[in-house]
C-alpha cells in the first residue's frame, strides 16, 4: 500500500503537548533541552505547563508542534517497517516533511521555524489584520469573493484545506468584508482565526527574505523520499529547491488539496499523520473518502496504531 507520512501547521498545539515522549525518551527531552539553551527560551517549560496564550505566540507554537510531530514519527520508525512514499506538510507542517525525508536535520528544522515565527510576526509593520475560515462554500467561489473585496483591502484565499474550507487572510477591513460576502453567499460559517498577523500574504513579504537569509546558514540535502510543496502541490527531493520553496511558501496560498489529490492520485492510499490533534485526517478524509488516515499524536497511541496497519507484503508485491 502506498504511504504518505503527513505533519500538521500551526492551530494543532496544546498545553502538555510531547511530553509523553520526552517522559520516555531522554534523547527526545535534549534536543527540546539544547533548543531553550541556544535560543534562550522556555519553550519545554511552556509546552509542559503553558500559559496557553504563550504557547499559542507563533514562535513558540511552530518549533513545539515540529517537535511533537518529529518524536513521534521517529517512535513510529523504530517499531514500524512501514517507509512513505512520500511527505508533505501543512504550512509549518512542511518543515517536518522536509526532516522525515532527510533534508533537513532535526535541530536546524526547529531553528528555522522559531525563526520563521518571529519574522511572520515581525513582518507585519503594524497593518490591522485578519485571517478567517470560510465554511461550506467551493474553493473558487471563495477566491471569487475575495477579488471582490479586496476594494476594501487587500485579502487572499490563502489556505485550501477542504474542497468546502478555505482560510482567508489580509488586511482587517478585506477579511471582514470577505466574510460578510461569504455569508451572504450561503457560508456554513465564518470563523475567525487567532493568528499573530496575515499569514501566506504579501502583507508579510519581508518575513519570505528575512527566511531565505537564515536557510542560507543551513544545509538542505537532497532526498530521496519525494516532498510534496504546498506553493505548487508538487513533488520534489532537490535540496536547493525545497529551500526556495520554503521562502515563498510564507507568502503564497497553502494548496493542500491539490497535493492531497497529487498524492492519491500517485496511488497513495494511506495517509499517517504524525503530531498534535487530528486535523489533516479530517481534511484529508474530506478530501478523498476512500483514503486510509492513520494518526500518532499521545505516545499511547502507538500499539492501536501497530496494530491497525495493513501489512505491506515482501517487497515484490507491494505493488500488486
């Protein structure tokens, strides 16, 4: 059966999130350990205790659910044979990918999105801004909203999680007429998002530069587990390319139905999300009814998981 291994974005972390596993493993409570002390952060602290509205500050909440997700895809590992055919991630999700296929290791990973949380915050320069969930309208007739709206600011279809769930983000006075349009188009619902600023829009264009400098520092390696990119929903194992992908992905739409749809159509079946929450499978499910979503997030989790996969059968007749 072919595999993907998915990770989740920003939205999915909790207060005690990972630590399970670092209970568990004293390998897992270093890494998080030598993080806080090169960052001079309490990033463990606030993942074990909170406050949640620390937790919730996107530098913070992207290096813990990175973390979350690579403890457990790496537990995974060493009690499965199961290897993915390919990996992709939602938004932040991305750059756990991008350590389960190799391309990046796992501290530089989580160097690269508590940086990447600052400048997507920083980047802002003081614009009120917005990002909502648009519930139960297609896709393009979202966009088509937004077009209209953007008279009274900038706003943008930004993240494409279900054919019927498209986030919007831009500036205050474009979301909020968005929404009102959306509504009046027959919306389910309008969801207000609590983001740090307009999250995959130009409005944050400074923090796609100020991210490709800080890559620069650090090695992305060639793969040779395909990466599916949320900019264009495409496979890739170039090293050099998943590193410009990852600079404009912070300013551009998350296409996360399309590299869905890309995957099952490449004759992916089953779908494993590593990390906090269920949320891809949900999306995921949304999108193709027939997949196979699997999921890892409580280390206690991982036998009901074992024992739920399919076996993959001898190497020549996997495919069959």
């Amino acid at each position: 059966m072919r595999t993907a291994f998915v990770f989740p974005g920003q939205g999915a972390q909790y207060v005690g999130m990972a630590m399970d596993y670092i209970t568990r493993y004293p390998e897992f409570a270093k890494v998080l350990s030598d993080f806080d002390q090169t960052h001079g952060t309490q990033l463990a602290a606030i993942m074990q205790d909170g406050p949640e509205d620390a937790l919730k500050e996107t530098k913070y909440t992207q290096p813990a659910i990175l973390f979350h997700s690579i403890c457990a895809l790496q537990v995974f590992m060493r009690s499965s044979g199961v290897r993915p055919d390919f990996v992709a991630g939602h938004s932040l999700g991305e750059f756990s990918a991008l350590v389960a296929n190799g391309t990046l290791n796992w501290q530089d990973a989580l160097h690269l999105v508590h940086k990447r949380g600052e400048f997507m915050i920083q980047a802002n320069a003081g614009v009120p801004f917005a990002m909502a969930a648009v519930l139960g309208l297609d896709a393009q007739v979202v966009m088509d909203i937004c077009a209209e709206a953007e008279a009274a600011g900038l706003v943008r279809a930004v993240n494409f999680n279900t054919p019927t769930q498209t986030v919007i983000s831009g500036t205050k006075e474009g979301v909020e007429k968005a929404g009102e349009l959306a509504k009046a188009m027959g919306a389910k619902r309008v969801l207000p998002l609590v983001v740090g600023g307009p999250f995959h829009t130009p409005l944050i264009h400074p923090a796609s530069a100020w991210l490709a400098r800080e890559m620069d520092t650090v090695e992305f390696r060639d793969a040779q587990i395909p990466a599916v990119s949320n900019l264009d929903a495409l496979p890739n194992t170039l090293g050099s390319a998943s590193r410009e992908k990852l600079a404009l992905q912070i300013i551009s739409p998350v296409l996360w139905v399309d590299s869905v749809r890309f995957m099952v159509n490449a004759g992916v079946r089953r779908f494993i999300e590593f990390g906090p929450q269920k949320v891809l499978s949900g999306m995921i499910k949304n999108i193709d009814k027939d997949a196979v979503v699997l999921n890892l997030d409580k280390l206690e989790e991982l036998d009901a998981l074992l024992g739920g996969l399919e076996p993959d059968g001898p190497p020549e007749t996997q495919d069959r």
